[in-house]
C-alpha cells in the first residue's frame, strides 16, 4: 500500500507540473520519500510549496484540504492588517479631559482614560499618563474619572477558544485596556525553614489579592503550586506546597480592564492626584486631549509573529474589523469583516477557509495550504508592504519561535516563516531563499499531531531540500 501511494504520489506531480530541471525531479523524490518513511503512524500531512521567482508550483500534495492552521494564522491576520490598516497606523491609549482647569489647579470637569486595544499598553507607560496629567497642572478632580472601553463589546474571548486555558498568559481576557498584556507574573521566593515564602507580584498592585499558605523548606507539603481560582473567574492568587527554591509564572488576569483602570487609580494616588468619583464611560467627541501613548503596526507585527503573542494577534484582529464597526467592534463582526475583506482584496472565497479569531486558537479557524500560499504570494508582490512582514517573521537558526530550528549551514537565515502549534495540528508557512537565489513560498500543515517533535522534523528535512535547491 504504501509503495503504491507514493507511485500515485509521483504521477500526480508529474502529470500537474511542466518539466523541470533534474533538482526538481529530485525535489519531488525527495519529498515523496519523507512523507512516505517519516509521517507517524496516525497523522497526515498537507503541503503546497510555490516559486515566487519563476511564478509556478514546483510540489503540492492534498494542498486544497481544510486543516486547522493554528499559529500560522497570525500571517493571515498581519496581511489583512497592513494591507486594511495601513504600515503607519497606531495603536493609541489617550488621556482626555472635559471642562477647565482652574487656577487652584483644579479640573472641573471629567477625566477620561480611552483604550485603543494597545497590546503594548505597560505600567511604565500608564505612569507617564499620569505624569503628563500632573505636567499640565492638575492636582484635584472635581468631576468623574472615566475608563472609556466603548470600541469593543464585552466578549473577551473568540469562539472556539478553551476554557480550561483561562488562567494561561498566552489566553488574557481581552479588552481596550489592557496593561502588561493582561497577565500578572507571580515570584515565589524561600525564606527561612517553617515560615511563609515572599511573594512578588509584578506589576506591583493593590488589586490581586494573594493567599499565602506555603512554607519553606517542609517536605510533608507537596510540591509549590503558584493558580488562581480561575473555574470561578477569581484573580485571588493561591500559594500552596513546599518552597523549596525560586518559583515563577504569569497567570492571566479576569478582567483586564478592571485591573489596568484600577493600577491607573492607584498611580493617581501615588502622585498625590485626588478626585471624587470613577466609573465608566465614554469619552465625548470634544474632549481635550492631555497625553497620548502609542504603538505603530509594525511593532505589533513583530511581536504577534516573532514570538506567535496571541494578545498582538488578537488586537489587529480586532483593529481591522474597526473598519467597518469603529465602536463595539467583537470577534464575531472582526472575523465577518476580514473574511469580506479577503474575499474582496485577494478574491478567496470562504470555500477555502474560515476565519474565526486573529491568533488561531479557536477551534474552528480552517484553512488550506494553497489559500496561505496564495496570501503569502500576493503580499509578496507588493513592494511597500512586504519587507515589514517578511522582517517580523521567525528566522531560521537566528531569533523567534525558529531560533533553534534549522540552524545547518545550509538553512541558516534562509527560512523566513511562521510555526504553529495546537494539540493536534503543526504548522509552519513562510518563504525560503534556495541556493540559486529564488524565492519560495510553502505551507506544511501536519494534522493528527500530539506531540510536536516529529512533525517539526519533518517540517524541517523538508525545508532543508527546499534550501539545497540550485547547489
């Protein structure tokens, strides 16, 4: 059976591709045979590889089927958002006021924080807003300080999404104001034997609260446990077990917005700024503008594919169906409008994929490695826009999720691409430079994979003959 698959492997790409040179015939051999000897028993494979040099498909196997595209999807989402949004757009968190200020340095009137969904959003930034309220003089608010989240509805998570990932950093409760990503990271530190470890929480706040019911150095205790009660949507954090040694991690936090508007109060008090009254609200067209924090598309690119931040994935996603629904914009109208927007820029239709959030972590985004071939080709050919993605992916042996892969002389700095990794699928889309100077685009999407390393391996061998192309 096998020996006949790939017999119908070989006539397949021979009777669908003109003639090519003997590396190319080659190439298909090659190709065959990894997928013959080295796909795990249970798993399959999906692939399309296409020269962008010379503007054909040099191999394709089962490249129209649907398969989940896990963190591949980010490319997706980063060329709708440069190519709807724009290389100079920002990402903006505003401090606005209405009323006047008067001459005891009072505001009379009210204060509004306005999120613009920043993922970038830190404490250090939060703190220079304040700063810049202190700089124009205002010491009292006689009015109502408001956090304005009106752009986005209250849905903080796309469909498809996990439940039981609620406390992970990598899934944050989303909104228009989120500071430190919507995570808190959480330092557990032994003290002396007997007694209760110190715990650090960064950024430092009054808002999480911490039970501490660890100890140091007792081995009845089982081992240090760092959670929050997160089946109940709580932010208490929960310390329990033996500490034996420095222990961290982020969990993320319920209600961000609650969480940036209260750190942003906090600073309020700290710089010795008093008002009445907060609440939430939505900031009037002719407010005044006190101070601005931003951050420009390619930075939220380079983050969301570098490092595959689902947060910066998810804020683009969201920026872009802006568009169309500039206030209460949710992940249902964001997917809507990109999927339009596709169909209408690059003419694909949904037949080929579906769209549901912007990191691909829902369980229902479906795509084919010829629609992502046919996205990474079109953003090829526009000259503005594609160095800043190609820039902001991976790099093969050099920096993000592809530092320690494909690191030979032979592929280092050649592979250009993006990885993805859900229990169950593996992924990996991007462009690679050959040996004679052309430029390929491929998607590899390996579906049935529970663990990850054999499927990258493969991924990798395959990539590798790709590069030695031309030698």
């Amino acid at each position: 059976m096998k020996n006949l698959r790939t017999l119908c492997l070989s006539l397949l790409l021979t009777l669908s591709l003109p003639a090519f040179s003997l590396d190319l015939d080659s190439l298909t051999e090659s190709i065959d045979q990894i997928i013959y000897e080295s796909l795990p028993e249970g798993t399959d494979i999906a692939l399309m590889v296409y020269d962008l040099t010379n503007d054909t498909t040099i191999y394709a196997y089962r490249e129209k089927v649907m398969c989940r595209p896990a963190s591949v999807e980010k490319v997706v989402t980063s060329v709708a958002a440069l190519s709807s949004l724009g290389a100079e757009y920002k990402f903006r968190t505003n401090l606005k006021m209405q009323g006047t200020i008067g001459a005891d340095s009072v505001l009379n009137g009210n204060l509004y924080l306005v999120g613009g969904l920043d993922p970038s959003l830190n404490e250090y930034e939060l703190r220079s807003l304040v700063s810049d309220l202190k700089n124009a003089g205002i010491k009292r608010i006689n009015g109502t300080v408001y956090a304005d989240v009106s752009i986005m509805d209250s849905t903080y998570w796309a469909s498809g999404w996990c439940w039981d990932d609620a406390p992970s950093s990598f899934q944050p409760y989303i909104s228009p104001l989120m500071v430190h990503q919507g995570y808190v990271g959480i330092e557990v530190k032994p003290t002396s034997k007997g007694k209760a470890p110190d715990v650090n929480i960064f950024p430092a706040n009054k808002y999480i609260k911490v039970i501490n019911k660890a100890i140091t150095q007792d081995n009845t205790l089982g081992p240090l446990t760092i959670t929050r009660n997160w089946m109940q949507n709580d932010n208490t954090i929960i310390i329990e077990g033996n500490c034996k040694k420095r222990q961290s991690t982020d969990l993320s936090v319920v209600g961000s917005a609650d969480f940036t508007f209260a750190l942003f109060r906090q600073y309020l008090d700290e710089a010795g700024i008093s008002y009445g009254k907060c609440g939430w609200g939505t900031c009037p067209v002719m407010a005044s503008d006190i101070s601005e924090v931003s951050h420009g598309l390619p930075a939220i690119i380079k983050e969301a594919l570098k490092e595959s931040n689902n947060l910066f994935a998810e804020a683009m996603f969201l920026q872009t169906g802006r568009i169309q629904q500039p206030v209460g914009v949710s992940f249902k109208s964001a997917s809507k409008y990109l999927q339009n927007f596709v169909s209408r820029k690059f003419g694909m239709y949904s037949a080929s994929y579906n769209i549901v959030d912007g990191c691909g972590l829902s369980v229902y985004d479906m795509c084919s490695p010829q629609f992502m071939v046919d996205m990474l080709s079109l953003i090829y050919r526009d000259n503005e826009l594609f160095p800043i993605l190609y820039r902001s992916l991976p790099i093969s042996g050099v920096d993000g999720t592809l530092k320690t892969r494909l690191n030979s002389k032979t592929t280092l700095n050649k592979v250009h691409a993006k990885t993805g990794s859900v229990t169950g699928s593996c992924t990996l889309a991007g462009y690679i430079r050959t040996a004679d100077g052309r430029d390929l685009a491929f998607c590899i999407m390996n579906e049935g994979a529970v663990k990850m390393a054999p499927s990258r391996k493969i991924q990798d061998q395959i990539c590798t003959i790709l590069c030695e192309l031309g030698l």
